[in-house]
C-alpha cells in the first residue's frame, strides 16, 4: 500500500511543473493555439543539482576501474618494454661487432660477442626495473641469444656460456691519469 502512496506522491510532484506552466495558456481567451513551454530554463535548472551529485560518483567509478587495470596494465607495458630493450640489445650487437650484420644469420664464433655486445647495452641503457624482469645480466643475455638469427649448430654451450663469462668478467678499467 505504501508504494502505491509514495508511486502517487512522486506523479503528483512531477506533474506540478507542466500543470504550471500549462494553466496561463487556459487561463487565456482560448484563442492562443500555440502554448509556449521553456524547457531550457527548468531543464538547467534540474540538471545543475544531479550533475553536482553525479560527476563525483563518475569520477569515483572511473578512478575504481583504472584501480583495477593498474596492476594488469603495468605487467603489460613492463612486458612490452623488456621485449623492445631485447630487440635494441639485439640489433646493437649486431651492428657493434664487426662482422655480424642486422638481418644476416651470426655465426658460431661470433655470437658470444654479439650476445655479450648487446646485454652490455640493454644492462647500460634500462631501466633498472626492466632488467630485473628481465632475470639481470643473465636472463637478459639469454633473451639476446633466443632473439638473434643464429647458424643451426649454435647453442647455448657454444654461445650463451662465453657470452656470460665475457659478461662477468672484470670490467675493463681506464688508466688513472697522473698528475706531476
């Protein structure tokens, strides 16, 4: 019974707008045969109090889903640029040693330096956070030996070792400059 009072309640109050603006038109003569109604102005008027309410719950359900994509999106992006500092690693080791070109298959006896060539890059220009997702120095290594074109009897026995043992060798350090 209740619903059924407040259900008549809520068509009365909506009604009493247009009943407003309609009685002038009756109140008339009866010779006006247009009525003029202005639902600009009480449109406006309705719409600045509920978008006062509702921008703010959009904008909490906005920043609710982004909240959600944040993790998924972030292993993504994470994912696509440890993919593109392989691919540059790569491409830099081939154009760094001499004898190895880019889009030519790399030999046996050189893919140890190109392999070396191009972890040295990608551990010098990323990220820190990319080369940890990576798996450090050797999992970036071993994403550059995976990623290069090489000869059929290359393996990670003939390849990928010298690499790493190229890679954990002593940095090669530069003279102290002596002052006299």
């Amino acid at each position: 019974m209740t619903h059924r009072i407040r259900a008549g309640l809520a068509l009365a109050c909506a009604a009493l707008p247009f009943a407003a603006l309609l009685s002038p038109a009756r109140a008339g003569d009866g010779t006006a045969s247009a009525v003029s109604v202005p639902w600009g102005d009480w449109l406006v008027a309705l719409l600045q109090p509920a978008s006062a309410v509702l921008v703010p719950i959009a904008a909490a359900a906005v920043t609710a889903g982004i909240a959600r994509v944040a993790p998924w999106a972030t292993s993504v992006l994470t994912r696509d640029r440890v993919e593109a500092a392989i691919r540059a690693g790569a491409a830099y080791g081939q154009n760094a040693v001499a004898g190895a070109a880019k889009g030519r298959t790399v030999s046996v006896d050189l893919g140890a330096a190109v392999v070396a060539a191009g972890a040295r890059h990608v551990l010098a220009t990323a990220p820190a956070h990319v080369v940890r997702r990576a798996g450090g120095a050797e999992g970036v290594a071993a994403r550059i030996f995976r990623a290069l074109p090489l000869e059929p009897q290359a393996s990670a026995a003939n390849v990928l070792a010298p690499a790493l043992a190229e890679l954990q060798g002593p940095p090669a350090r530069k003279p102290a400059l002596r002052r006299g």
